[in-house]
C-alpha cells in the first residue's frame, strides 16, 4: 500500500516535471517570435504634384488726399467708379468685386516733432478687391493698371494685406491619389531594405499620414502651386 502511494506521488512527480518542460518550450517558442517581430524597419514615401490656383484674390488700394471731407470721398467713389469700370471692360465679372469702406485719416490730429503741418489735412484709402475663379483673366488685367494710373489714380501697395493671393481649394479631390502614392513609395524603400538585409517584409506596424502642404512653387510663379505629403510608415520584418 506504502509503495503504491510512493508510485503515485511519483508517476505525479513526472507529469510536473513533463509539463513544466512543455511549458517552458512553449513560453520559450513565444519568446522567439515575438523578439523575430520586434524587428522593423521605419521608412517615408513622398508625393508632389504640381497645380495651378484655381481662385485669384486682387486688392487694388487706392489714395486720395485732400482739406474738405465732402471733397474727398467724391473723389474716392469717382476712383472707386473708374477702378470697377475698368475691370469689368476687361472681362472682370461685376459679382466678383467688392468694395471696402475708405479709411481716413486726420493728418492735422496727428503730432509731430517738427510741429510742420502736413500739405493735406485728410489722407483717405480705399481698396477695390477681385475674387475670381476666372485666373488667366484676372492676370492678364492685372498687367495693364497702369492704365488706371494715367488717369490720375494714385495706387498704393507693398503692405502684407495688399499682395495678390492665388489659392488652391481643390485639395480634397487629389488627397486620395497622393496619400496612394506616397504610402506606394514608402513600401517601394521598404522592400529595398529588407532585399538587402536579407529579409522579408511583413505587415505595417503603424502608419502615419503628415500634413498637406501647399505652397508656390517658387517666387516668380506664386500661381502654380506645390502640393506635398510625406507618409511614415513602420513595417515588420522578418527572415
């Protein structure tokens, strides 16, 4: 009875043993292949594409100076008159041009160290503004002002708010097809990589699309724009 009970306890002993062995084999096993999947490889892929604006925004500001307030915005609504003439002769839709509020200013009001008296008490700007989709159009007016200019209409420009802006609202339809391409290119690297460390490509680990960025292609060109993305992705590799 004795030495069943010590067969037992031994025969038990053994499946312990036996299955912690299994065991170990097993985590051990798990072990390796999670250390085979710790090995990735980070790569990018970059799409660029060039377009041209579809929207044109023209500020045309415009001075006039003068003693007398009632004089003074008579001028500004005749330089006013002629400006919106002048675009829509030109092709310019009438809906695609507004008219800002003048700004006047007081000269008088103002002081000054030499205590000298400005020639024109009131310095009034306006701004004549064209929002169009019509691009080609709006360049090809933009190159005769100067006929405006030599019918007495005193222009004034070089500040940050006066700059003709040209804007491209198209992105949404090109996302699709660029952020392809990028994630394409990204891939393209990492096969590359993994052909010449002797590996294979596995599955994306993570993946991170970057911001669109739309910006003139260069100085003289600020109509035709650059769209970039660059995608980051991380893939597993393996032997």
């Amino acid at each position: 009875m004795r030495e069943s009970g010590i067969e037992s306890a031994m025969v038990l002993g053994l499946c312990l043993l036996l299955g912690l062995l299994g065991l170990g084999f097993l985590l051990g096993e798990s072990a390796v292949r999670v250390k085979e999947y710790e090995r990735t490889v980070v790569v990018k892929g970059l799409s660029e594409r060039e377009y041209p604006a579809d929207v044109v925004i023209w500020p045309i500001r415009f001075s006039e100076a003068g003693d007398e307030l009632t004089a003074l915005y008579e001028k500004l609504d005749e330089s006013a008159g002629k400006i919106r003439t002048f675009l829509t002769s030109n092709g310019i839709d009438a809906a695609d041009i507004t008219v800002s509020p003048p700004d006047v200013t007081d000269k008088w009001a103002e002081q000054y160290s030499s205590g000298r008296r400005p020639e024109f008490r009131y310095i009034a700007m306006q701004t004549v503004t064209v929002y169009s989709q019509d691009v080609k159009g709006v360049r090809k007016v933009m190159s005769r002002l100067s006929e405006l200019g030599k019918r007495g209409i005193a222009f004034t420009g070089g500040r940050y708010g006066d700059q003709v802006e040209y804007l491209f609202t198209r992105l949404n339809e090109i996302k699709p097809a660029m952020i392809e391409e990028a994630t394409r290119k990204a891939r393209e690297v990492a096969e590359k990589f993994a052909a010449d460390s002797n590996s294979r490509l596995g599955k994306i680990k993570r993946a991170r699309q970057g911001q669109f960025s739309i910006t003139p292609r260069d100085r003289n060109n600020p109509h035709i724009k650059r769209v970039r993305v660059v995608s980051t992705v991380e893939y597993y590799l393996s032997d």
